[in-house]
C-alpha cells in the first residue's frame, strides 16, 4: 500500500508571513499553532432568539490553550532571529504558558512575573512545565507589566507582552482565518476584553483584509467583566475583581486602541457581571465547548445587550455572529472543580448500576 503525502499545515508564519509587518531576521519558531475551527452554534442561536447564525472560533485549541499562541510564535521568532537569549512578561497566566513553551522551543530562557493571588492552576502549571522561571510580586497585573517593561528597557531581554508589536501581528491571523472560513468577515465580532491586545488586532486584521479583498468589516462587541471594567468606567480600576482571571486588567495596555476599534467598526464595549460570565461559560459548554470563564465573556455580552434591548432579533435576523472564545477549559477549572457534585458511588454490581441508569432517565 502507498500513502499520497499531504502537506501540514505549519502556523500562522508559514501561512500568512505575506501579510505580517516583521522583520527580515525574523526566525521562525511554531508549534503550529492558528487553524482553529469556526464552530456553528445553532442551538445556543435559538437559545438567544434565532434568526441570525452563531460560530464560535475556539482558540481553546491552540497548542498551549489559549489564543496566546498566534502572537507569540511572531513575538519569540522575532527575538530568536536577532539573537535574544531571553524574554519576559508580565501574565494573568496564558500569556505565561505560551511564552515558556515558545522560548523552550527555540531554547531561549523566560522570565514569568505573576501577580499576587487569582492565577489559575492550569495555567500556571504550563508556565512551569515548560521550563520558566515564575516570579511572583505582591501587586497586581497592572504593576507586573511596569516592572517587566522597565526591567525590558534596561537590560537585554525581549518583552513579549502585547506591547510588543509582533504579538498584534501573529494575533491578527485569526481574523483572516474568519474571513476566509465564511467567505467574507462576519456582521459582528464579539470576544473578552482584557489587556486589549486582541480587539486591537482582531480589528487590524479584519481591516486589512477588507482593504486587500473588500470582504466586509464587523462591528466590535467588547467585553470586561463588571470588577474589571477600566474602559467602560472611563477611568483604572485600582483593585480589579473577577473570577475570568484572564482578564482582571485594571489598566490595559492597548486600552486607547481598543475603544477606537469598537468606535471604528460601529459597535462598543460593555461590562457584564460574574455571573453572566458563569451562566454563559455552562451554555458553551452544554453545546460542547468548554472554555475557561473569560472566554465566555464575550457571549454574555451579546446575550446581555439582548435582553437590555440595546440590541434586537430584529437587527440581528439573517445576520453572521463571531464569538471568540480564547482559551480552553482546562486552562481555569477551579471554578467547576469546586461546584461539582461527587460522583455516585455503587458496588461492581450490574443490577445496581443497571438501576442507577434507569433512575437518571
């Protein structure tokens, strides 16, 4: 028997280096990471009224869990080609993992600052498993990133934040991705909102694209979890509380971007509660999709202006929706590990387990 060879798919460099503003040094380092599936949501659509078709582009399949991965493959190849042995970041946690993985592979070492408390267990647990050095300071996310952008100026080390321009590049991808999954760009993009780098480059991918091909433009819906609401308040959030960990950010960093993004495109940014986040997150996951609470923000916000009647089934019927749901379940369990319900215990009977089926009809 013989096999026709097939070519892999390799990353978002390989794929779309034709579109990327990086440098000629540029070396690339992939875990082949980009090709997330668009994933129709019909009956979540229903659930919110209907009329108008739902996809999720689940960046939960990244190669370390989280969307992360577009960017950093762009950030730590750009570092690698012009001979960094380093880099550093400041992290809620999937920032962490994807620059310890990135780094591992092209052997380069990183340096993780974390904040004090509320990073989760998986996450973390990657950042380690992948060889950083994880240092934690008595403060929040916000102070973190000072520290490392100061410590970044100062000596020579990469920043691979969303500070770094490369990581908005690779990132952009998944709006080309979209475009071309649909054969043009959806009516409305709603995903979390947390550092702002991804609205950011969601927006400059899907303008470039309609500037190259004149596939459309969506409108924005971003979304912060109400204890971390910086740019919907208009003002820092000092102490920022959520349990979407991902993005407890009480200053974003491409916070003045991100509201031009949502202006630009004709949408907004709003803030729902934890509970709406929680709610949504068990919603996605009764259509099969797990994801980890900030993940599910997005969705809430859509189901929330809904029900505020801010948006209508009217304005919404016939047309394409986009929720970014950016890192896997397993990346932030704890909140479903510690409400689940012990399971039932039963003798290696067959009759016992045969009743405990038929009573669970």
């Amino acid at each position: 028997m013989t096999f026709q060879t097939v070519p892999t798919y390799q990353g978002v460099l390989a794929r779309y280096a034709q579109y990327l503003d990086i440098p000629a040094h540029t070396r690339p380092v992939t875990l082949q990471e980009g090709n997330t599936p668009l994933i129709p949501m019909p009956g979540l659509a229903a659930e919110l009224g209907g009329g108008f078709e739902l996809f999720v582009k689940y960046e939960g399949l990244n190669p370390t869990g989280s969307f992360k991965d577009r960017g950093m493959t762009v950030a730590i190849s750009e570092a690698y080609g012009r001979g960094a042995k380093a880099v550093i970041c400041a992290s809620t946690g999937n920032t962490a993992a994807s620059a310890a993985a990135y780094a591992s592979r092209a052997g380069l070492r990183a340096v993780v600052i974390i904040p004090q408390g509320k990073v989760a267990a998986g996450k973390l647990a990657g950042a380690v498993a992948y060889g950083a050095e994880v240092i934690q300071i008595e403060g929040s996310f916000d102070d973190a990133l000072a520290l490392v952008v100061q410590i970044s100026q100062q000596q020579p080390i990469a920043l691979v934040n969303s500070l770094n321009p490369y990581r908005l590049e690779g990132q952009k991808t998944a709006a080309f991705e979209i475009c071309e999954a649909l054969g043009a760009a959806p009516d409305w993009l709603c995903l979390p909102v947390g550092n702002a780098g991804n609205i950011t480059s969601y927006w400059m991918g899907f303008r470039q694209y309609h500037d190259l091909y004149r596939l459309g433009l969506p409108r924005i819906l971003g979304v912060q979890a109400a204890g971390s609401a910086p740019l919907v308040l208009g003002r820092p959030v000092e102490h920022p509380e959520t349990v979407a960990t991902a993005i407890r950010i009480g200053r974003p960093a491409r916070g003045e971007q991100a509201l031009e993004a949502a202006e630009q495109s004709g949408g907004r940014i709003l803030a729902v509660s934890d509970e709406e986040i929680l709610a949504m997150q068990r919603r996605l996951a009764a259509g099969g999709v797990w994801v980890e609470p900030a993940s599910a923000a997005g969705l809430a916000g859509l189901a929330h202006e809904l029900l505020a009647g801010r948006l209508s089934l009217d304005e919404l019927r016939g047309r394409r929706i986009v929720a970014v749901c950016t890192g896997h379940g397993m990346k932030d369990p704890d909140i479903i590990a510690a409400s689940m319900p012990a399971p039932l215990r039963l003798e290696p009977d067959v009759r016992a387990l045969e009743q405990a089926i038929l009573r669970g009809r």
